[in-house]
C-alpha cells in the first residue's frame, strides 16, 4: 500500500485565487506529525492559519491545533474513538462519532481517511462522519463524506455525502494529494 512515511515537505496552492500552503509532515514521537502555514481566501475573505494535527502511528488523529493570524485558536483533542474535548476537557458530544477531521483550506486533511482506512477498490465506499472545521467561522460540525478506493495506492474518490461535490483525488507513494480537480494543484 503506501511506504513507512518519511519526513516530508510539500506544498500546494489553490486554484482559484491567491494562496499557498507549506506542509511538513512525518514520524513523531510515537505517531505522525503535520505542521503546516496557509494563506488563501474563501469567499472573498482573505485568512492565514497555522496549523499542526497529531496522529497516532495507524494515522487516527489524536489532537490538532490552529490559529489564524487574526486571533483565532482552536485545539481540540480525541480518545481515537470518535469522543472531542476541547482544551479545557470539555466534551463535546456533538462531535461523536468523528475520527478524522477535514480543515478547510487544505488537501492533507484527505490523507488521513486514506492512509488510516487502507481502503483497496473491493472495498467500495466507505462512509465516514468528518470534523469539519471551516475557516470562516471556525466552528467545527460533523459532516458526511465517502471516500472510495479507485486505483490502490494511486487514486481516491472523495464526495459529499450530500452529492455536492465529487472529485477523484491522485495521491504519491506517501497517500498525499498530488492533484486536487477545481481546488487544489501540488508544486
């Protein structure tokens, strides 16, 4: 399927707008790291945002953080199992059920369905409850998607669980997004 990940830096910027994203990702203490620096827009609205997730070694988030350049922050923490709590140990019950999170803004966050599930084309779509973290609001919310094996180890199908979107997503020996249609173009 994919090999052990090394430490690795990428970068990808939007296609539509200015914007560009600077990823360093790899082995980190007994799990994976992602650190990363964005800027873009959405909307119309210019952001800037830092952000850093924590995996386990099965690439089960565990914790992130991210602060915009405006003030902003948000860190929330996971048991693996689909229970949130925030920084003060909070739980957020309205968030059970998600085990990986999709941050606006970015295409890592589609690495972490693929590399975690290990989907392979027999194995059809999968169905999976995201926490969804828009930039505009930041205020995160369950959201359905599927994710689809179409090629092992090569190319993924995500889509809403709405319809709303599809896109068939090319992914390197490391299961990250080298070419995302209508969004996202890695350099």
């Amino acid at each position: 399927m994919f090999r052990p990940l090394p430490l690795k830096t990428v970068r990808w910027r939007p296609l539509e707008g200015e914007g560009l994203e600077h990823l360093t990702v790899g082995p980190f203490e007994a799990g994976i790291r992602a650190s990363s620096v964005l800027i873009g827009e959405r909307g119309g609205r210019p952001y800037g945002v830092r952000y850093t997730i924590d995996c386990d070694k099965t690439w089960t988030v565990m914790s992130f953080r991210i602060d915009t350049t405006a003030g902003h922050q948000l860190s929330l923490a996971s048991d693996g199992k689909g229970h949130w709590h925030d920084a003060d140990g909070t739980a957020l019950p309205a968030l059970d059920g998600c085990i990986d999170i999709d941050l606006a803004g970015t295409p890592f966050t589609n690495t972490l369905p693929i590399r975690r599930l290990g989907l392979k084309p027999e194995d059809g779509t999968v169905k999976l409850t995201m926490l969804y973290l828009p930039f505009d609001t930041f205020e995160p919310f369950p959201d359905g998607q599927n994710y689809t094996c179409l090629e092992d180890g090569r190319l993924y199908r995500y889509g809403a669980e709405d319809r709303s979107f599809t896109a068939d997503l090319p992914v390197d020996e490391d299961g990250l997004v080298t070419d995302y249609p209508t969004l996202f173009l890695r350099l």
